[in-house]
C-alpha cells in the first residue's frame, strides 16, 4: 500500500520502530523532538497534513486542565499521553486536530470536545491515514459513565469534596469563590473538581437572570431554572437543586416552584444562554447590537474562568431579511451546553418541541448524530441571497466568523470552510429560526425543495431522534429516568 507520508525529509522507519520499543512513549518523544515542525500530507482523508510537533505547538499549550483530562477522564483507564502533532485540513471544528498516542500505541485525534480514535497503530497512521471523525470516539468523563449515585456521594464525602461544598457556599452569600487553588489529585477527585465549574457556571447564570429581571417574577428566570435544574440532573457527576442553591433552595422554591417540580419529568425546550439572550434583547431593543453583545459577553467571560466550558456559549449570531441596516435584527447563541451528549439532547430539544422554526428543525433533523445525512429525508434549505447572517466569536474584537459547513449543509449560506460541527450546535440555527418566524416573506422563499420532504418522512425522521435522545437519558440516568415525550412550558 503507498505511503501517505512524502518520503523526502522523514524517517518512517524510525517512526514506526516507536512500537517496537519496550519504552515506546519515550521512543516517540524522542522521534517528535528530531522532527518537529515537519509537515506530510496524509492519505486519508484527502487534503489532510500533519505536522509533528508536541504540546507546545498546540492550542492548548496553555489549557493544563484541559490536557489533564486527555489521559484521565476519556479512555477506562488512567493512561499518559502523549502529543504527536496536529492535523489540519479534515472538517475538524477546531484550528487542530490534536493527534497524540499513549500505552496501548493507538493514535487519538482531540477535536476540542471528543477524543477519537483515529488510527489503530502508527502503521496505519502512516499507510492509510485516520478516520475522522472516528467510528469510535470518547466523551470527557466517558471513564466515570458506570459510576452511581452512591459512588460520588463517597468521593463528595472526601476532603476535595467537602472544601468543594465549602467554595460553593461562599459563591452563593459571599458572590466569591476560589477554584484555582486546588492541587490536581486524581482520578474521581480531579474529575469531581473539574465539574464543580458546572455547580458555579450554573449559579452565575441563575443570579444573572434574576439581576436583569430586577428581582421581579419573570417567565425566563422560571424557564432558566428548569434548564439548568435539567441539566444539573443528567450531568455526570449529577448536581441536585440543593447542590446548586444551596441555602438559597426555598427562596427560589417559593417564587418558581414549578421548574424544581418538573425539571426531572420534563424535557426543556432549549439552554440556558438562550434565555439570557432573549432576556437581554428584550430589554434593549433588537437594533442595539453591540449593547446586547457586550452584556452577554461579560457574563461569557465570567463562565469560562477556570478554562471550563460548562454553560458557555462560544459564537453570537445576528440575522436580517436583507441588508438594510434599517431591518429587523434576530439574534442566537451557540449551544450552551458540555459534553457530547447533552449537546445532542438540548438540540434534539429544540428540533422536537419547536421552539426553532419547523424549516430550521427540520434541516437539523436531516442529519443523524454522526454528521450523516439521512437517506429518506432531506428538509435542508436554501436562504434567499439577500438574507444578512453573520457570526461572532465572544471576544472584546467582536470577531465575525464565516460560517461552518454544517450551516452551509443546513441553510445554504456561502462559506469556503470544511469545519463541520455538530448539526444545530452553532449560533445560526438560532438566529435564523427567529428570523423565519417573523419574516413571511423569507420563509416563503426558503421552502425546503427535495422530494423526500414529506409529512411522512418527517413523522419519521422525528421518531429516530426521539428514540436517540431517550437512549441517551436512559443510559444517563438508569434507574432515575421519569421522562415521556413532554416538555416544560415555563409559569409565573
């Protein structure tokens, strides 16, 4: 079989003798060492390059707790790994495709969110190329899946849990806390002190929302809770009400009551940012963009402390039915959630409850959660061109970002990039159902155009993500699962 690497510059023998070796990580530290930098174009897939390089060369040089994980928090067991180089030109949603390698010499590819499984030995990495996105992948604290209840309960009843139980107090009468002084540990307690950034995130975002209601009764504050209560509940490990409240529990319980009943029975409609978008829009009025950017990315900020993703959004979107500045604007975030799995289960939310617009909901459910396209139903759709759809990073620059394939696949829109997240996890779907919502005329012109875009099709393209998304709570929750096919309507 021909190489995928160009033989000018590089020793593959010396590569693939790695194996061989009785101290095969120390045998490839070596080898990255002597060819660092060195770019070969891979067979598979096409287009692909990869450059040698080690930690440092990465983006996440700087991210030491995301790299703790790698080797701690994905594969059943604890194992040392160690970066080979980076990949770039596959639909990889991040700048790299961390590859790296460990004890059982298969290769791995981190794309930011997953640890896949790319190669199954430096021979096929060298002949073949990897597979990405891989047939078998890895979530963060996939090691810990089979732990119950009682088992955290053991690890909470620790001293990393208790000091633990003892910050989160502070947050919630102080407003402070400090999670950057504890020493990593191990195992359990690592993992237990890298979710604990869910328990704050989540005690921040409920804070901020009863700020900006100005402590009045709202229906976004009731259906935030919720959200998170959700959330909270299917997290591993899981976070009860009093967990996040703590002695602020019966306060919200005697203003909202209704989300701490429901919360374990009934599916929310969509994430929590969601709800502080709608809240600060609401406030300011649609035309004020850069107001309602820069509110919601002072909370943004607050949240990613601690290098976390829990509860973040990481893009803004701002839609408008043509290019007149004198239009209405529609707003999104991206999913504000962590984790494969509740990521797909708050998108399927959406899809399912209709909170996006049925075009939007439909050509996210035309893809399955491998990023496939169903064979039987495609409701994608094409925007009109005068349609205005531009996204940001939360940065201060306000960065515009073009829009990934995945919007391309779903909507149309131009864009020259190959990264393909994660159907119905950008800002896009968002923005653009509110857009179609209230714009007539747009919709009208966006009608899906395939044949297979029937009723009946659609009856069963929403089937087969209604019975994705109860797998993944039953697999969740065993023998606490109490959810049917209904989903909470938020009260005041």
């Amino acid at each position: 079989m021909a190489a995928c690497f160009a033989p000018t510059g590089f020793e593959i023998q010396s590569f693939l003798e790695c194996n061989k070796s009785t101290d095969y990580l120390a045998q490839m530290l070596k080898f990255v060492s002597k060819h660092k930098h060195l770019t070969r174009h891979l067979k598979s897939p096409a287009g692909a390059t990869l450059t040698i390089g080690n930690l440092d060369d990465t983006i996440y040089k700087e991210k030491p707790r995301e790299v703790n994980g790698w080797g701690k928090f994905y594969l059943p067991n604890i194992v040392n790994m160690q970066v080979i180089g980076v990949v770039e030109g596959t639909s990889c949603p991040c700048d790299q495709l961390v590859l790296m390698t460990c004890e059982d010499t298969k290769v791995y590819g981190y794309d930011g969110e997953e640890l896949h499984v790319v190669a199954a030995s430096l021979q096929e990495l060298v002949h073949e190329g990897i597979e990405y996105p891989a047939s078998k992948s890895y979530y963060n604290g996939e090691a810990f899946k089979n732990m119950k209840d009682k088992d955290w309960d053991k690890v909470r009843k620790g001293a990393v849990g208790r000091r633990l139980d003892e910050e989160h107090r502070k947050l919630v009468t102080t407003g402070k806390s400090n999670l950057k002084n504890f020493k990593l540990t191990c195992g359990r307690e690592e993992f237990l002190i890298e979710a604990e950034f869910f328990r704050r995130n989540a005690l921040l975002v409920i804070k901020e929302m009863d700020k900006l209601s100005q402590g009045c009764h709202h229906v976004l504050v009731d259906e935030v809770l919720h959200s998170i209560l959700f959330l909270g509940h299917i997290n591993e490990p899981r976070f009860t009400p009093e967990d996040i409240l703590c002695t602020k529990l019966n306060e919200y319980k005697g203003r909202y009551p209704r989300p701490f009943q429901c919360y374990s029975t009934q599916l929310p409609k969509r994430a929590p940012i969601s709800c502080v978008l709608e809240m600060i829009v609401s406030m300011t009025g649609q035309e004020e963009v850069q107001v309602i950017f820069q509110r919601l990315l002072q909370l943004i900020d607050k949240l990613k402390e601690g290098e976390t993703k829990h509860l973040v959004s990481n893009t803004f979107c701002v839609s408008q039915p043509n290019k007149s500045p004198e239009t209405a604007r529609y707003y999104g975030v991206s999913m504000s959630t962590s984790g494969r799995d509740s990521g797909r289960i708050m998108v399927n939310a959406c899809c399912l409850s209709r909170y996006w617009d049925s075009y939007v909901a439909d050509a996210v459910m035309t893809y399955n959660p491998n990023k496939q396209k169903k064979t039987y139903f495609d409701a994608t759709i094409k925007l009109p061109n005068e349609v205005k759809c531009q996204a940001f990073g939360f940065s201060e620059e306000m960065t515009e970002m073009p829009p990934c394939k995945s919007c391309s696949n779903l909507f149309g829109l131009t864009t020259s990039s190959t990264r393909i997240w994660p159907y119905g996890n950008c800002a896009e779907p968002e923005s653009l159902s509110n857009l179609l919502r209230n714009e007539k005329e747009v919709k009208e012109k966006s009608e899906p155009k395939s044949k297979t875009c029937t009723d009946e099709n659609r009856r069963r393209a929403e089937d087969s993500v209604w019975k994705e998304t109860e797998r993944m709570l039953r697999e969740k929750l065993s023998d606490r699962y109490e959810y049917g096919r209904q989903f909470y309507t938020p009260q005041v």
